[in-house]
C-alpha cells in the first residue's frame, strides 16, 4: 500500500486491515497488575471513608482532605514517570484507575483528569528534559495542581481563532495577554499550559501561529469566580486571566508557531481518560439498575422479569463490554508503541461519553420515579454524565475530524494518481500500484482476520466485508465532493459512525477471543455479548452506507433553513 499509515483505523480507509495492531488484544504486565491492584485497593478504602459523592454534589467543593488524600495516595502523578515522582503507570494502567474514579465520584475524576491527562500532559509529552525536572516532581506529588487554558469566550471548537496573545520581547521572553474560560481547576491550580497567538515570519511575511507556554500562577495571573455548573460541582471551574505576565523563553512549550499540534496532541491523550471515566460510571449505574431491577417487585412478581427491562439491561451490558473493549484495545496499542492513534481516541471518546449519557438515562427509566428523587444518585449522575459529550472537543466536532483525518490518506493518493494520469511515463508505477491495490482490496474479498475465534467466524465476515464498502465509499465521495468533502457534514457524520461501529467490532471480537482462547467454553457469555454486538453495529453499518447514495440530507437542511428564517416554531395550532 502506498505510504501505509500506522493507524489501524487510517487503515481501513484504504481498505486494509493491519490485524497486527489489534490482535492479540493487549493484555498488562503481571508486574504491573499486582501494582495496579495495590493502588486500586488503596482508593476504595479511601473512598469508602472520606468520599461523599451526595455532599460534594451539594456542597459545590472538594473537601480538603479529599484532595489531600488523593495526593498522598500519588494519585496526581499517576502516569508520570518515578524519576520525577510519579507513580509511572502505563497509559492502560493510568485508564484503569481514572475509570475506578470516576466510577465513585466524577467531580474527583475530573479534577484528577483535567490536571493529568491535559494540564500537565503537555510537559509529559512535548517538554524538554529541564522542564520536566523543574515541573514534573511537583505536579506528581499535587504541591502544584494544573490547568490546560485553551478555550476562550469566542473559540471553543474552532482553536485557530483564539485571541490570547503573547509578544516575544528583545531577550527571547514572553509578555502574555488574555483570556480563557471554563478552565477546569482554574480556581486553585499553580501551573497552566496556556496556548497564545504569537507572530511569525513565513516567507517574509508576519503570521498569527498558535504557540503553547508553561505559565505559573504569579503576577498577572487571575481567575474569576467559581462557574454555577449543571453537573461535576465538587470540580472547580473557572475563568482565567493574564495581564501583561512575564514568561520567561524557558517556558516555550515546543516550537513558536507549533501549538496546534501541542494541543491536539495533548487532547488525543485526554480523550482516552474520559473515555475510560465514561466506562466507570457506566459500570456503576449498571450496579445499580440490576439491584432496583432484582427487587422491585411490580404485578407481583421483579420488575427484572419483564422484557422490555430485559431488553434495557443487556442493552447497557453490551454498550458497557463494547466500550471497555475499545478503550483498553487503544490503551493497549499505545503501551505498545503506537504512535498516531488519534481517530481511535476520538472514538472511544464519542462513543464512551454516549454510551454513558444513554445508560444513565436508561437506568433512571428503571428506576422510575425514584430516579427522579434528590435523594438518590441517579439524578447527580445524569447531571455529572452530561458535560462528557462536549468535554475534550464536542462529539460534532470529532464526528468531522475522524472522517476527514481518515480520508487524508485516500485523498493525497488521489491526488497523487490525478497528476500521474496526466503524465503516464512519471506515473506509470504509481498508477499500477494503485489499481492493483484497489482490485486486491475492493473487488476480491478484500483483507481477513486470520486470528479471531472459529465461535466468531461469522462476526469476523461481518467486519471483512463493511471494510472494502468503507473504501470504496471513502473514494466515491472524494471523487464526488473534492476539496467541498470539508463542507459536507452529513456526509461526515455517517462515515464516522461506520468507523466507530467498525472499531468497535473489530475490539470486542479481538477482547472476546483472547478471553475463548483463555477460557473455553467458560467465556461463551463473551461470545454472546461479542455477537449481539457485532450484529447490532453492522445493521448500523449498512444503514450508513447505503444513505451515501439514498438520504434525505437535502430536505433536513431546507427544514432547517425555514426554522431560521422563522426564528421559532411556526406551526401553532389556531383555533377557529
């Protein structure tokens, strides 16, 4: 394949399945599975006394010696590396316990997240040896707590635009200037990672370039007051100020003008944490609903006899396996050494945060109205559940980044091929190695996975077959749309939800089968689960597909239309 990408993912828009990367599904060191337990055991019983989910809810704060414990349990240097005090878990072990956080409390999964898993991440990941040594020992041991400033009050989504500005002065230093809102932890972190327009030259000409800055709380350093929030109340959320603060060239986070790809970077990583927190309440409300089900008693008999609470409850158990299987398949492939796994972080984050807010939702419909009481936990949980669909990027807004990051490759190769055709002797190879790849990929049963289980032969077929529909879809739109595929969002939509069903079948046959292979026939209740799955997501598969050519999206955006010209609904019903 031409220039293959290293993303399993990136892959299947080609139509090639680098079973490889998925196969077999990952599984932990014993050595770090026995420290992993230790660290898990701790916080129960740590939880089990000192954290009140219901008080920290109505409260609005974290009690002291909640993050105090946190901290001394190393709970804020989790994935750091032990030189620099962390705790030094693999990117599958750090998941394993913010899923375990989240599961007791998300106000502390969220502190401990928008702290390790974005706002200091980007030292972890893209600083120097000397700003490691002076923030990392610090930031593990929770003496210095951190925020990831990137959003503003006219750029959430669309980070280029943010106005945020730092002017390089004579010495190399920075003065920095703005301001960002809804920073998470804002109200009590001593270190910021805060990205800033910064004027470059290209080409002789000065352009704005996003650019990432280590900033410490200091002089010229603000925040407003706490935010009045829907859910997560006990998290501390805020705005954050900068006037005229110096920072010093030490503290240049990267390359001046490379801050995009900081950012992006360090929310590549953060995805997988919610994603993982997603899956921990999802476990707990799971809990919860099979013990109301098992003992109310309705008509004289459990509610949990009934079908259609049948029907509810493996529902839930399946979105719960599925999404477990998909963020430990990633985490996996990272520990691996995976480098680019981008599309397959945004996954797991889009469905993992709506596999949550529908089991939620489900498990308080069970619990009827008691659900609907204060002084239960499903009410705090819907509420605490719902900030995960905008959190990390919106699920609109990556729903468009896994389609277009994943048609890049096929569409470069396009490119590629269009000028060969118009220059045969410079292009001829080019060109053959693309139909050859086209005929073997599209047109002769494509790729196979050779290594999952003989019980899931049929779900395997399932998988190989969608994949070629994927590429060629991918190129018929290309073909059709060009540059305008940017535009097309409907379009978009469908080709990352095939993507999302595909990862998510591709996880639990590779889960499921490394347990039959374990197991035996003890696992057959995996098989199950893997089949309902599979089943379920390629009936959405094909659904997808077959609206490429079939779908109403014409008529939704004249609908649309109409209602803004109208500003309102304009249909009411007059009497007479």
């Amino acid at each position: 394949m031409d220039n293959a990408p290293t993303s399993f993912l990136k892959s299947l828009y080609f139509g090639h399945i680098p079973e490889s990367l998925v196969n077999p599904y990952p599984r932990g060191s014993a050595e770090e599975q026995e420290n992993l337990n230790m660290v898990l055991d701790a916080f129960r019983k740590f939880a089990a006394k000192e954290i009140d989910p219901a008080k920290i809810d109505s409260e609005g704060k974290l009690p002291p010696t909640v993050l105090q414990g946190l901290k001394e349990m190393g709970l804020f240097g989790l994935a750091m590396g032990e030189e620099y005090g962390g705790l030094g878990l693999s990117v599958t072990g750090y998941a394993r316990v913010m899923q375990e956080v989240a599961g007791t409390d998300a106000s502390c999964a969220v502190t401990l997240g928008a702290h390790q898993s974005i706002g200091c991440k980007g030292v972890v990941l893209f600083g120097n040896e000397e700003q490691k040594k002076r923030y990392l020992p610090r930031l593990a041991s929770g003496e210095w707590v951190a925020s990831f400033c990137l959003t503003e009050p006219g750029s959430g989504s669309d980070a280029a635009s943010i106005k945020t500005r730092a002017v390089q002065q004579p010495d190399g230093s920075f003065v920095l200037n703005g301001s960002k809102i809804w920073i998470t932890n804002g109200g009590m972190a001593n270190f910021f990672t805060v990205f800033a327009q910064v004027a470059v030259e290209r080409d002789g000409v000065k352009k704005d370039r996003i650019t990432g800055f280590l900033v410490e709380r200091g002089p010229g350093v603000t925040h407003g007051p706490e935010e009045h929030k829907l859910g997560i109340k006990g998290s501390s959320t805020t705005a954050i100020y900068f006037e005229d603060v110096q920072v010093p060239k030490e503290n240049l986070l990267g390359e001046i003008g490379g801050g995009f790809k900081v950012a992006m970077g360090i929310l590549n990583n953060g995805r997988l944490g919610l994603a993982a927190g997603s899956v921990g309440a999802a476990k707990q409300l799971l809990k919860l609903s099979v013990a109301h089900a098992t003992t109310r008693k309705q008509f004289g008999r459990a509610i949990s006899e009934f079908g259609l609470i049948k029907d509810k409850i493996a529902n839930m158990m399946m979105d719960c396996y599925a999404a477990e299987s998909m963020v430990y398949l990633t985490t996996g492939m990272i520990d691996r050494g995976l480098a680019d796994y981008s599309l397959e972080s945004a996954c797991c984050k889009v469905y993992g945060s709506e596999m949550l807010w529908r089991i939620v939702n489900e498990s308080l419909q069970i619990a009827a109205g008691l659900g609907y009481m204060k002084e239960y936990p499903y009410e705090r949980l819907l509420r605490d559940a719902r900030i995960n669909l905008i959190f990390e990027g919106t699920n609109e807004i990556l729903r468009c980044f896994i389609t277009l990051s994943g048609m890049q490759g096929p569409g470069e190769r396009l490119a590629k091929l269009s000028k060969a055709i118009k220059d045969p002797l410079k292009g001829y190879g080019l060109a053959v190695d693309f139909f050859i790849d086209k005929v073997k990929t599209q047109y002769y049963g494509g790729e196979s996975l050779d290594h999952i289980h003989p019980l899931l032969k049929r779900e395997a077929v399932l998988f190989e077959d969608w994949v070629p529909e994927l590429a060629k879809n991918v190129e018929k739109t290309l073909r059709k749309h060009g540059r305008e595929i940017s535009e097309m969002q409907f379009v978009q939509k469908r080709l990352a939800d095939v993507t999302i069903d595909l990862y998510m079948m591709v996880a639990v046959m590779a889960r499921a089968t490394a347990s039959l292979n374990e197991k035996g026939p003890e696992a057959e209740r995996e098989a199950r689960l893997c089949r309902a799955i599979c089943g379920r997501a390629s009936q959405r598969i094909k659904r997808n597909i077959r609206q490429s050519d079939d779908n109403d999206d014409e008529l939704l955006k004249s609908i649309a239309k109409d209602t803004y010209d109208a500003t309102q609904y304009p249909f009411d019903i007059v009497l007479g």
